[in-house]
C-alpha cells in the first residue's frame, strides 16, 4: 500500500511535469493550429541555462529559474518570428517540417556549446523530505515543488486566460482568426504572447524534470516533449485543463505501469493507454469534437 | 498504338532509374565512386523505397503518418530473422534467394502490421491520427526491444524480456540483432525501387488511385460518390507499409547488427522531411530528396561538428524559400510559361 502510494506521488510529479509542457503545446496548438515539435527542446534549453547559472555564476536557484524563463521567452519569440510567422499562410505540413528544423538546430547548438557529456543537474530546492509512515513513505522537496508549481500555474493561467484583456484576445483568436483581427487584436502580437508563455512554461518544466531525473544532456528534451505532446492529444489538444489532465494521468500510466508490469515497456503502455482513449474519444478527454460541414 | 501518357511517364520513369543504376556500377567498377557514397548506396535506396511509400500515404492519401519506421522496423527484424533461419535451419546457401526470400518476409509482416494498426488509426482524421501513428512507432520500439529470438536446429524460439534460449541468438533484445549475414547487395537495392515505383504508380493511375486522391481531396464527397473511403485509405496505408517493411529488410541485411533504437521517432521524420522537402504527392521528388539528403551530411563532414547544425539550417530556409509567397510566384510563372510552350507545340490539344 504504501509502495503503492510512493508510486502514485511519482506518478503525479512526472506527471504534473508533462502537463506543464503540454500546456506550452496546448496553448500554441490552439492558436497557431500548429504542432511545434521544437517546444521539447526549448524545455532542455532552460534547464541548460538554469544549470549554467547555478554552475557558473552560482547565482541562488530562484535567480535561476527566472533567468531561463526570460532567455526561454526571449527563445520563444524569435523562434516564431523567424521561422513561424513567414508560413502563417503555408500548409501545415510545411510549419511542421519548420518546427522540426528548428529541433534539430537547438538540439545541435546545444550539443555544440554544451558538449556531449551528460551534466548532473544540482538539486535546486533543498528543504527536508517529508517522512510519512514512520519513515516508509518518502515525498522529496522536488515532487512538492513540482506539484506546487504545477498548481499555481494552472490557476494562474486559467485567470489569466479567462480575466485579462490579453488572455480573452488569445482565445478569440484560437477560435476566429479573422474575426478577432477585424474587432482590434493584434494576432502576431497574441501569437508571440503564446510562445512567450508557452517557452517561459518550457524553462520552468526543464528545472523541474532536471531536478528530479538529474542528468542533463542535448536529447534531454525530445523524450519528455513527445509525451506531453501524447498528453496534450490525450486530454484534448487546445484545451488548458485537458492538458493538465491529460499529462497528470500520463505521469501516473507512466510510473504504475513501470512499477507493476514491465520496466521496459512504460512508454509502449503510455502510448497504448492513448490510441485505446483516442478510438473511444476521437478527440481527447476535454477536447471539443469538431463537426464537419459540407 | 498510341501508349496513355501516364504509362509513358512510368516508361521514363523506369528507364531513369535503370540508368541511374547503369551510372553507379559504372562508377564502381571504375572506382570513380568516393568510398564514403559507395557505402551510402543500400541507405539510400532504402530511404527512397521508404520516402516513395510514405508520399503514398502523407501525398496520395493525405494523411500524415510519424510512424513509418515502425514497418521499417518489422521489416528489419522479420527479415533479419527470415535469412538466418533459411541459412541455418534450411541450408539455403544462396544469398540472392535468401536476401529476396527475406525481403518478401518483411514486407508481408509489415503488412500484417499495417492492417491491424490501419484499422484503429484510419477512424481518426488529421492531428489525431498523425499522433497514432505516432504512438504505434514507438510501441513497435518498445516491444521489439524486449523481444529474443534463437533458431535451434529447425525450431524457431521466441520469447518476452528472457535472453536465455537456446540455440543461437539471432535477436537479442535491446542489443538487437545479432550474426546476420550482411548480404544486401546494390542491384536488388535497385530493383526494389523499381518494384516500388512501378506498385506506386500503377496504383496511382488506377481506379483504386484516383479514389485515394478523391478520398483525399474531400471526404464527404467521395463518399457521396460511393467510394468507400475508409477501404481506400486502408488500401494505401497498406501497400506504405509493406513497401517500407521490404525496404527495411533490405536496410536490416545490409549491417551484420542493428538495434530497434535505429527506428525511432527521429527515423520517421527523417524520411517525412524527405516527403515533404520533395514535394507532397510529389513521387520523384520524394526520390530525389531522398537521395541528396542522404548524402547531404557525408557531403557536410567538411564542416565537421557543425554538419547537423548547418542541415538543420538548410531545412529551415528551404522550408522558409519554398513557401515565400515571391519565390513561388516566380517558379509558378516558370511552370506556367513552360506548360504554354508544350501546348503551343502541341497540334493544338483537346478541346477544353
């Protein structure tokens, strides 16, 4: 039972990571309709700059944190300007094959200044654990933050999306691009904004999968991107609580199907648990179906 | 007798890739082939069997699949397992029967695979089937990397996540395959291809073609019309698959080890970006592509650790120059005047 619980607490921690990413896909998803394979490595990106600053200017780990989400927005936005925003009008496909040079170009530019070796990624929260159980039941101050986190995110995101000016003009744009520039938004600007929030998101995910999994290397992001992308999907793509569902019950599938039925095949299980939920619910969880006109 | 144009066009096609064939045997008996692209050329054929297949299913029939190495996979290891079985458990010496008996192997497990995961994948449309397909590549992975295989006389043993067999290895889980004869020879590389070009083309100028295309270009109209869109769709998903199960027995013969980890994820976007930088629909250019971006990072190894970098350039501004609303413009104008010349040459064409 109490085996069982440590599991589950992983579980919500792993998971409460790929939700925080899936959100930064979500977000973009639904407002660029666009599949921004690149958002994996933005995540390892943050994390490198959080690691660089702790390592080499041992600045304190809040000053880290803040520091990658603002070279990760900074990241965000000229990613969309240069290689996005010129296909706004291309198919799809073409801004997929965009996105994934764009992968290709971090993960390579990080391979290049950061070097091949893996980088053990130092402990950025060191507050005791909390002992449950007379000592059986061990939750680290990584989960809590992480699951923290994710929870004063989401809050945070749902008023932002839901009471600011700029958040309803994110979603009129989501839903009408056309409509929205007609009554006075400005789209490329909205556009950015997502990206700005999607990659500052991407920074704080990258700390926080590195604190608790310690190794850093220039692949670090591609595994954790395609699984909150699968989360994103899982809980209906475009839609912010079904990212955040979607990712927590995919951390959970995770680390209970490792524990209890085969090591190896925890991803094949979280990919398998998706197709079963997608054959039921074609369009996710959350997701809205989308009817077709003649 | 006066031959329909597109089987001229098919004609033309295959007597470009006999001499494209004709060139490079003449370029290694010569040796005027550089070493690193003569031990390119299997890769490549493979890659453009597996480019010509997926542009049946992203071109022809619009959906995009991120799982194509999946049935390369399948089609590696069946194959892999077919040539050693037929060599140490039936003797069969002759490694052109054993590598074209392999080939035939991956493709048909490929199509196995490809019917059962078609059928859930097909019901989904657009972003959700593409994260399907996504899903089946990497379970594909996942599983193959637990599995073990061993031939012992004539039996062939299989199990799940337990290397101890007995008899001799041949797939040894996460290490791979193992002691495979490498006898993938470049002439049969050629053949597939033209094996390839002539399934694909003749699928797509048939009756079954056109219907893919008109499931592809609108659904709901095409059923109005009767076409049963999900058997069509099924029907090229198919064909994809074992085309790329056959291109990846061809890949897995031409190493004595591989591992699962070759087919991952990246793998199926290495030959989607071929796809696409080729031209959706766009069979030659699939080819093409291919074969230039195969070569593209040998080619590359001047700039030594900035190779990737500079191809994840390259891949970006092409992307960014093809779709340039001025460059294209100005290559439309291009095709447009050249298409008025034909016509002006022509005895004045059919009456529109």
């Amino acid at each position: 039972m109490v085996a069982f619980l440590r599991f589950l607490i992983n579980g919500i921690s792993l998971g409460s990571v790929y939700a925080i990413i899936a959100l930064g896909y979500t977000m973009v998803y639904g407002i660029a309709k666009m599949l921004n394979f690149a958002h994996g490595d933005v995540i390892m990106v943050g994390a490198y700059i959080a690691f660089c600053a702790m390592a080499y200017l041992s600045l304190p780990p809040i000053l880290a944190v803040l520091l990658a989400m603002v070279a990760c927005t900074a990241l965000g936005i000229v990613i969309e300007g240069l290689a996005y925003r010129p296909l706004r009008q291309a198919a799809s496909l073409a801004v997929l094959i965009t996105a994934i040079g764009v992968s290709y170009f971090l993960q390579n530019a990080a391979l290049l200044i950061w070097g091949a070796n893996p980088k053990s990624f130092p402990s950025v929260f060191s507050v005791g654990a909390i002992r449950l159980f007379e000592g059986e039941l061990v939750i680290s101050s990584e989960t809590i933050l992480t699951i923290i986190s994710n929870i004063v995110i989401m809050i945070g995101l749902t008023l932002f999306t839901g009471r600011t000016k700029l958040g309803k003009a994110m979603r009129a744009v989501s839903e009408d691009k056309g409509a929205a520039e007609l009554m006075g938004i400005n789209v490329n600007r909205t556009i950015s904004l997502t990206f700005a929030i999607g990659s500052a998101l991407a920074a704080v995910a990258g700390v926080l999968l590195c604190s608790t999994y310690p190794i850093l290397m220039p692949t670090t992001g591609s595994m954790p991107g395609i699984k909150a992308f699968t989360a994103a999907v899982f809980g209906g793509i475009g839609s912010i609580p079904g990212a955040m569902i979607g990712g927590i019950l995919l951390g959970v599938i995770e680390i209970l199907g490792k524990a209890y039925i085969s090591t190896e095949l925890g991803d094949a299980l979280v990919f398998a648990v998706l197709i079963i939920v997608l054959l039921f619910k074609p369009a996710g969880l959350l997701g809205r179906p989308v009817r077709e006109k003649v | 007798m006066k031959l329909k144009k597109s089987t001229v066009n098919a004609i033309i096609s295959y007597a470009i890739v006999i001499a494209a064939f004709l060139i490079c045997q003449w370029m290694i008996a010569t040796k005027n082939m550089p070493r690193t692209l003569k031990g390119q050329m299997i890769p490549i054929c493979v890659y453009i069997v597996m480019a010509v297949s997926l542009n049946l299913v992203v071109g022809i029939s619009g959906e995009l699949s991120l799982g194509h190495a999946g049935f390369m996979s399948i089609g590696a290891f069946s194959g892999a397992i077919a040539s050693t079985y037929f060599l140490n458990a039936l003797g069969l010496e002759s490694a052109i029967v054993r590598l074209v008996l392999s080939i035939l192997v991956g493709g048909a497990f490929a199509g196995v695979f490809g019917v059962l995961i078609g059928i859930p994948v097909l019901r989904l449309r657009g972003d959700y089937l593409a994260i399907v397909t996504l899903a089946f590549g990497e379970i594909i992975r996942n599983v193959v990397n637990c599995l073990y295989f061993s031939v012992d006389g004539m039996r062939l043993h299989v199990s799940f996540n337990n290397p101890n067999l007995p008899g001799s290895i041949i797939v040894n889980g996460p290490a791979g395959s193992k002691g495979i004869k490498a006898i993938s020879t470049l002439p049969v590389g050629f053949v597939l291809i033209l094996f390839t070009l002539f399934v694909v083309l003749n699928l797509v100028n048939s009756r079954s073609g056109r219907a893919i295309m008109a499931s592809r270009d609108n659904r709901i109209a095409a059923e109005a019309m009767g076409i049963n869109v999900t058997k069509y769709k099924m029907m090229a998903f198919v064909t994809s698959a074992v085309l790329a199960g056959m291109a990846g027995a061809l890949y897995g013969l031409n190493f004595s080890t591989f591992t699962a980890a070759k087919f991952k994820f990246d793998t199926s976007i290495l030959v989607l970006v071929f796809v696409v930088l080729g031209g959706i629909g766009n069979i030659w250019g699939s080819i093409i592509a291919a074969a230039l971006l195969t070569v593209l990072p040998e080619l590359l190894r001047a700039f030594a650790d900035y190779r990737m970098l500079i191809y994840a350039i390259v891949l970006i501004l092409v992307m960014l120059a093809t779709n340039n609303p001025i460059i294209r413009s100005l290559f439309n104008g291009l095709i447009r005047r050249n298409r008025a010349d034909q016509a002006k040459a022509g005895k004045g064409g059919d009456a529109q």
